[in-house]
C-alpha cells in the first residue's frame, strides 16, 4: 500500500492545484473528509488557538503530536503539518520528523522564522540565518525513514528581507533537499506570478482572503505553476465566528434562539462522525 507521503505527491503530480483546507482537530479532518478533499493541512496556528494559546510556537511538539494522531486518524486522506520551526535546531528537527512519520503523516514543512513565531501574515517576524535554515532541511531529509515522505521548506523572508532575498532563501532550501516551497504572504500579484519562475519545481501557497496576498483564485494558481494551495484558518474562522455569537445569545436570552440559522440539525451533529456507522458496526457484531 503506498505510504500517505506517497498519495500527497501522486496527487501534486497528477491534480494540480491540489486546494487543502486546515484542520485542527478529529472533528474538523473529520468534516474534511466528508466533503470529499483530496488532502488537508494541520494548521500549527490553528492547533494552537484551539488549545487557547496564539500562535507564537508554544505548543510544544508533544502536545501537537497528539492531536495531529486524531487528525490522520479522522482525515482519511494525506496530511500535511505544519511543522513550524521543526521546534528547534536540527537535533530537534530529527526528532519533529521521526515522530511525525510515525503518525502517518504525508509530511510537514519547516519556516525559517526566529522566536517568537509568528503567523506569516502578522509583522514583527525575525528569521534564522539562511545557512542554519539549509541545515534544519538537510537534516529533515536525512532524518527521515520514507522517502516519499514530503519536506517542504518554508520562508518568510518577504517582509523582512525583501522579495529578492526570499527567493534566494527558498532556492538555497530547495538545493538542501526540499522537496516542496513555501514563501509565505507574497505580497502583490506580481509577487504571486513571479515566485515560480523564480523557483522551478514543486510550490505550494497559502490564498486565504483578508491576508497580506492579493486573493488569488485556485485555478489560476494552478495555471501559473502552484501545485499545492493551504486555506490555512477559514475554518477556524468560521468557528470563533459562530461560537462567539451563540455564546452572546446563551449570556444575554439563556438559549440560543437569537441565533439558531448557524445551529445545524441535530441530526446534522451526529452524521457529521459517523454515528450511525458506528451503531450498525454495533449491532453487527453484537455490541
């Protein structure tokens, strides 16, 4: 059977633009799935807004590990994590990779960001020296036990050092071993249909609206050389969105009649994991 880092590049290879959206939890893969993606995206800030924290690297590599298990568990289709620094220097990247390889992950990507981490699409982000950014990605290649499972690179150089540097940067990742590029919130859509012929060979984006990069639709993405496009937080979004309005309702009336159109069916919750799956598997086994 081939390996989930196997699909993830089958996919690229054969459907390009493939569009991931992120996901947080078992329940958000889940959903995913159910609505028939080829492939999703762990999303580091997502998985850490849904612990309560923001995204500044706090969440250890332990404590995202094991929500990334409940996410492959419930996508049923191939992961791609957010790896964020690889947590550390290259000792820890070894360790970040082996542990993700082993959940069954497709692969993760590794930034170049200094600490604090920050969203790419929010200011005040410092970067790692180049060199020490072409290590981290050699030593992910090298510490990984399925070749085909994804490293991909990414740089945030565009707001800190300039659009010229960043392709620098992500060139040097790439001749480190990088088997897919990132540059994070270009900037125009100049910007956006430059990168690839800047930097031949596989690229994925983050296109989400309201960010620093002009929106750009998935099939244009496509047309101009992207293979892989993250809607990395619309999800979650639409989540802080919903519930902060059923809250204010629950708080103010006692129930939530004021808001009840973002209330799907209760039929609606329990279809969404599988209920009735689960009891026919019950009742064909006895329990």
């Amino acid at each position: 059977m081939d390996s989930a880092g196997a699909l993830l590049r089958a996919a690229l290879e054969n459907q390009p633009p493939v569009v991931a959206p992120g996901v947080f939890d078992g329940l958000s893969a889940h959903l995913a799935r159910r609505a028939g993606f080829a492939a999703v995206y762990a999303s580091g800030g997502a998985i850490a807004r849904s612990m309560g924290l923001p995204d500044l690297g706090l969440a250890g590599m332990a404590e995202v590990a094991g929500r990334l298990r409940e996410i492959v568990e419930a996508a049923g289709c191939p992961v791609l994590a957010d790896g964020d620094t690889g947590h550390g220097t290259a000792l820890h990247v070894r360790r970040t990779v082996q542990t993700f390889e082993r959940l069954g992950l497709a692969g993760l990507h590794i930034e170049d960001q200094g600490f604090p981490k920050r969203c790419g699409h929010i200011g005040g982000k410092s970067l790692i020296p180049a060199a020490e950014m072409a290590g981290k990605i050699a030593a992910a290649v090298a510490a990984r036990r399925d070749p085909d499972f994804v490293i991909a690179a990414r740089t945030d150089a565009i707001a800190v050092e300039g659009f010229d540097a960043a392709m620098a940067r992500a060139a040097a990742y790439r001749e480190a071993g990088a088997d897919l590029l990132f540059v994070e919130a270009p900037e125009t859509e100049e910007q956006v249909a430059a990168i690839p012929g800047r930097l031949p060979g596989p690229l994925m984006i983050n296109m989400f609206r309201g960010g620093r990069t002009p929106f750009t639709p998935p099939a244009r993405l496509g047309a101009l050389g992207y293979q892989l496009v993250i809607v990395a937080s619309d999800l979650q979004r639409a989540v802080i969105r919903a519930m902060t309005d059923v809250l204010a309702a629950i708080r103010n009336d006692g129930d939530s009649g004021a808001v009840a159109d973002l209330l799907g069916p209760l039929q609606q919750r329990d279809e969404a994991v599988g209920h009735d799956d689960w009891l026919a598997w019950a009742e064909k086994f006895g329990g």
